[in-house]
C-alpha cells in the first residue's frame, strides 16, 4: 500500500505505508527507486515532519498514487513538466550541485578581415588631379602670404637694367624712402612655373612608386592573413577531434557529483534490496564509467589481490552470504550483474598477462568461501 506525503516545503512524494509513521517519514536521495519496488527504508535514513494528503485513501500500486500526486502538482503549477522533474528531493545539501560546461568557442565566431575595396587600392586619374591641385597650392601659400596675380606677374616678367619700383613698406617690412628712385635696380623672379611643374611631376612620381609599393605589401598582407586563418581553421578542428577522441578513450575523467554520492549511498553493498537499486543505477552509462573509474583507484601488489581488496569495497560480508555465481540454493546470481562485469572491466584494463576466464573463476571462488573466511575471521578473501 502506498500513500501521498506532503514535506513542510509543499513538496509531494509517493511512499509505502510503512515508511510514515504519524506526522513524519524515512527519506533520502536514493528513496524513490526504493519506493517503487516497495522495499523497507533503511536506518540510516533521515527522518522528516509530513503531512498525508488523501488521509482516507491509501492506493495498492506506487503508479496510482503517482497518478494523484500529479493531480495536486498539476493545480499547484500549470507549467508541463513530469512529476520527477517537479518532486525535488528533501535533503538539499545531498541535492543542490551546479554543473559547470567547458564553453566551446568555434574559429567561425572570431572577426572575418575584409580586404581593401577597389577604390582603396587604385589610383584614379581624379584623384591625381586632387593631388596636384593640393601640391600646387601648398607650394604656392608656403612661407610669408603672398597674392597670386603679383607671383604670375613676376614669374612673367623679363627682367631689364632700367627699371624704377617702388617697394611698398608693407611688403617688405621696413622704410624704403632713401631707394625709391635708385636705378638700375634688377629683380629676380621668385620662381617660374616650368620649375613648379616639374618639382610637382617629380614629387607625384615618387608619390605613385610609394603608393604602388604600399599596395603590394598590403595585397600580400592580405593573402597571408587568409592563408593563416584557413590554417588555424584546420588546426582547430585538429583540436577538437583529439578532445573528442580523449573523452571517447577517458569518460571517467569528468567528475559527476550526483553519481558520487548514490555510489557512496548504495557501496558497499549490504543487501539483496541495496544490490537490485544499485543495478538499476548502473544501467545509466555515465554512472557505471564513473563507477569503473572509482575502482580503478583501488589496487594491490598484484591480480589477486587487488580483485581481494576491489570485492570488500563492494560487498560486505553479510552480502556475499546471500550471493554466488550462477543463483544455486536460492542464492542471487551475479554472474550477468552490472557490478561484475565493471570489476571484470577494471582488472583486464590494469592487470597484465590476466584473462577474463581466470578473473570470473576466481570471483567464484571468493564467494564459494564467504562463510569459510567468516568464522575463520580471515581478512584477506583467498584462503589457499
């Protein structure tokens, strides 16, 4: 018979009659696949303050009285979720981990370089002009401000032995009064246009080989920075296969705190009832790899005695009574177990020049002599 609980936190879980007593109850992490074979709660369970729902019914299968504790879970939360997704567990400090991810980071998410467009790269007849129209001036404005339509008047003109000027005193900056009549005063032109012309063709030409170099550097750039991520691409890639390949090769390497501690919960075994819940468990691939990696710790100066020590963490000696080979005089068989076949995956991983026959005939005779090395009160499992 079953009944639906109510824990002090509003949670609800379906338990057998005999596990409530009054207003509180036996639970623990592993208490629900024990609930649903039926099977008495252990000792070392916790107790907790409950309250019965459906006080005047009690329910003969653990599937009806599921069905009930969905319906109160149903009008409690409307969201769509299972009732073993919506039941947590009491005891938080069993129950409450965070799960960390190695965040995988793909090249593709790195920032593509664009190249340079056409019109970075090219040098138009536009632009040309641009430039000489910006070199022109440059020179021209260079040095003290001087008009235009005075430079090209001077530029043009030839110069004679017979001519009289008069110097302004703000162009030249000093009192010119004694030399304004002077003779046979000659000027120079400050520069003629042919020389600008050709100072501007060569300062462009120079321009343009500078220009021309710099593209090719920045288009060869440019390939090489391709070339680079294609390969870092491949590399990655390369990586990531090898990761893949090591976890393939090494599952025990990451770490399952829930898997911890149900193994510490159910090992070493000490019942029938602890056995059947711990081959329910193992049926879960992560959780027997994990199991396999525990037992891989344990060791010994050689095969036999490191089956020897491997059985004692496993067994107690009370369970072994209860167990053989093949289930003969009414015994449970652990010759198709979970259990087994990991301790028989450990030793031919770690042992050498050992075969899979010689380790089943040895198990069998461990458990042949439980009684024999209990009254003798021997602690090594091989009596020879």
């Amino acid at each position: 018979m079953f009944k639906v609980i109510e824990f002090e936190t509003g949670e609800l879980e379906v338990v057998p009659t005999s596990w409530v007593k009054g207003d509180q109850v036996y639970w623990c992490k592993t208490a629900r696949a024990y609930a649903k074979k039926n099977f008495d709660p252990k000792p070392s369970w916790k107790i907790y303050k409950c309250k019965t729902r459906y006080k005047n019914n009690t329910f003969a299968t653990y599937e009806e009285a599921s069905k009930k504790c969905n319906v109160l879970l149903y009008k409690t939360d409307s969201s769509e979720t299972s009732s073993d997704d919506c039941r947590k567990k009491k005891n938080t400090q069993d129950s409450d981990y965070e799960y960390y991810k190695d965040i995988d980071i793909d090249i593709d998410d790195l920032p593509s370089l664009s190249p340079l467009s056409a019109a970075d790269k090219t040098l138009t007849p536009e632009k040309l002009v641009e430039k000489e129209k910006s070199a022109a001036d440059k020179i021209l404005t260079s040095g003290k401000p001087v008009e235009k339509e005075k430079i090209q008047s001077i530029a043009n003109a030839q110069p004679t032995n017979n001519v009289q000027t008069a110097v302004d005193v703000e162009s030249t900056g000093f009192d010119n009064s004694d030399i304004i009549n002077m003779a046979n005063i000659t000027f120079e032109p400050l520069c003629k246009c042919e020389e600008v012309k050709t100072l501007i063709s060569s300062e462009l030409n120079k321009f343009r080989s500078e220009l021309k170099i710099l593209n090719d550097a920045v288009n060869q750039n440019t390939k090489l920075i391709e070339r680079f991520i294609i390969q870092s691409k491949r590399e990655w890639e390369t990586v990531k296969m090898c990761l893949q390949h090591i976890n393939l090769e090494k599952p025990h390497l990451t770490v399952n705190p829930e898997s911890e501690q149900l193994l510490q919960e159910l090992i070493p075994v000490s019942s029938l009832d602890d056995l059947k819940i711990l081959e329910e468990v193992l049926e879960e691939e992560d959780k027997k790899s994990y199991l396999i990696y525990k037992l891989k710790r344990i060791g010994g100066k050689d095969a036999k005695t490191t089956l020897s020590n491997i059985i004692k963490y496993c067994f107690t000696i009370e369970a072994q009574k209860k167990c053989n080979w093949i289930g003969a005089n009414n015994k449970f068989s652990i010759k198709k177990t979970h259990l087994v076949s990991a301790i028989v995956q450990v030793l031919l991983e770690t042992q050498n020049n050992i075969t899979q026959s010689e380790i089943e005939q040895q198990i069998k005779y461990i458990f042949q002599h439980t009684y024999d090395r209990a009254k003798s009160g021997q602690v090594n499992l091989y009596i020879y």
